[in-house]
C-alpha cells in the first residue's frame, strides 16, 4: 500500500474513535517528495478515506524558515485550494519524522489535564520514545516554538506531550505511529467511574420560542446529576482548547428548569447547551455533531479523574486569546454545519 493509501486509511480508523479523536480535532501529516500533506484546518480525520481533507504546502520553504527560527512563517500550499492548512502546520513540519500524528486521545489527556503531570512521575514510561513535554501555548507559532525548543535536531523523540492539549507522535511508518500510540493509550489508562442515569422526560421552551430539550447523549446527563462532575464544572471546565472553542468559556448551570428559564430570558445570546443541577443536560438545535463530540470528550476526561487530583486550566487571557482568533473562528464556522 502506498505511503498517501496507509495514511488516509489510519487516519479514517482512528478519526471513528472518540477515544483518540473528536469531530474536528487532531492533525496528521506526512512527508513526500519536499512536499507535507498536512490535514487541512476544520475537517474530520473520519472523513479521510472519503473526501480530500489534505492540503500539500512546500516543506522547504518551511524548513528554512524554522531554521532561522522564524515562527511566523506562513504555509504555502503546493497547489490551489480552497482549504487551509492546520493551524498546527509548523509542528508537523518541525518534527523530523516522515509521519507526524497529534491527537487528543482519552486516556492520556486525562493525565495531561492534571497540575502535577511530569514525566518523572512516571518512571516506567518507554525511555526509548525520548519522551518530551511543554507547558500549554496558544496553538499556531508559540506552541511551535516550545516544541522546537525540546527538539535536539535528530529523530530520537518520537513523543512530544502538550499539557492541556493533546499528543504529538512521530515516526517512519504508520505501523510505528500506531504500535505508539497503543502503547501511549495502553500505558496512560484509567478506569472511568460512571454512574446510569437516565434522559429527563422535561423540555425548556423560552418566550422566542427557543426550545432546550434533553441532549440525545444519556451519559452526557451525568455531567449534571453526577455531583462529583456537577461540582467541578465551574472550576475545572476550561481544560484545552478545542473544549473552548466549540463550547465556550464558561459553562451554563442553573439550579432548577425554572432558574434556567428566568436567566435565559434576558441573555442576548444563547449558550448551545445547558447544565441543570440534578436534571440533566439540555441542548437547542445549535448543539451540532461537533459540539456534541467535544462534550461527550469532556465527559470521558472527567469520569477518568475520580481522584479528586488538583487539574489545570487555562487563565482567562488563554482563553480569551482562542474564543477571539480569527483561525478559530474559522475552524469553528466550517463545523456549523456538521
């Protein structure tokens, strides 16, 4: 199979897993022939064995541009597109290996959330991936710059973790990004604690005619029953960026469908999705496959800390910095739809 064929074929397996992948998360990349075939900004890694989801830039003049250190630097594709390259580009082609994967997987993210994540507190870890770790940037040129500044030029690190975001892999073969990322998932696994709940038989009409009525997700109505999910949405929701992008900066929760209502009737704009304290989670007919997949995302990390661990989130100018970015808003404007 050829190296593109491989590729796409991974990318869709993993794109269908919400354990490593959610909606519009994630990139992957590969090299070919001084070209990086990155996947483009606001597209599905699901999509890849169906639609062409990735754009070819010139890997040379983003070479030359990061050896000089330069992390403004603009893409430029090979060929004329409509789609954009993934705000994470530079990253891809930072990393030495023929094949770059970044994704947002479960059960190391659930780790990587927490104020006391250090590799040294995980002696056990494969030392042969040289393992690295960075400190949470704004995506694009300053995360760039911190990951280059782990890199020592060579292929050695194979594992780059990006605390409050995601995962970056490297290597020469899907196989290899593979037998990587199973043993990363395998390695970083938590046992979730989850308690059944069951879909309200209750709706929220407002005086527009605005109707919020139970999400279709039943283990999403645990975020607002369960009280040790209820208890830390306030305090623990802003955790990585995509959370923020697709659901806001802060999350609504209201003590009973009657304090909802009164709030909303004066909110001159309306969330996508609401919390009420020991009813369930409700959501209006904005709340798309993308929003949705970010908050069943945030459901798994949560049920994955029944330790009480102190987490990290982002400061307001953090978020501040995603909710006003033109390249979010982009993403985000292509997922409305979805």
């Amino acid at each position: 199979m050829r190296l593109h064929e491989s590729v796409r074929q991974f990318c869709s397996e993993i794109g269908k897993d919400p354990l490593i992948v959610q909606g519009a998360g994630g990139n992957v990349s590969w090299k070919e022939n001084e070209v990086l075939w990155i996947k483009a900004s606001g597209t599905w890694l699901a999509d890849a064995g169906d639609k062409d989801i990735f754009v070819p830039v010139e890997l040379d003049h983003l070479t030359k541009a990061l050896e000089s250190r330069d992390y403004s630097v603009a893409p430029q594709t090979v060929e004329s597109t409509l789609l954009k390259p993934s705000i994470e580009t530079l990253l891809h082609a930072l990393m030495p290996h023929r094949i770059v994967v970044h994704v947002h997987a479960i059960e190391v993210l659930a780790h990587l959330v927490r104020k006391d994540f250090k590799l040294i507190n995980y002696p056990t870890l494969d030392k042969t991936l040289n393992a690295r770790t960075v400190e949470y940037c704004k995506p694009g040129a300053e995360l760039a710059e911190a990951v280059a500044n782990q890199l020592d030029g060579t292929s050695n690190t194979r594992v780059v973790f990006l605390k409050n975001h995601g995962v970056i892999i490297g290597g020469d073969s899907i196989d290899e990004i593979s037998e990587t990322l199973k043993y990363l998932t395998r390695f970083f696994a938590t046992p979730a604690i989850s308690v059944p709940v069951t879909t309200p038989d209750l709706s929220l009409r407002l005086t527009n005619g605005v109707e919020f009525t139970p999400i279709g997700v039943t283990k999403l109505h645990e975020v607002a029953v369960t009280p040790s999910l209820v208890d830390r949405l306030y305090d623990n929701w802003a955790l990585y960026p995509d959370h923020i992008v697709f659901l806001g900066p802060l999350p609504q929760l209201f003590g009973s469908l009657e304090e909802a209502k009164y709030s909303l009737e004066m909110e001159p704009e309306l969330p996508d999705v609401i919390f009420v304290r020991d009813v369930g989670t409700f959501a209006r007919e904005t709340m798309n496959k993308a929003k949705i997949a970010q908050l069943i995302c945030y459901y798994d990390v949560m049920t994955k800390l029944n330790d009480g661990a102190p987490l990290s989130t982002l400061t307001d100018a953090q978020i501040s910095e995603l909710v006003d970015w033109d390249a979010e808003k982009y993403r985000r404007g292509l997922n409305d739809t979805k």
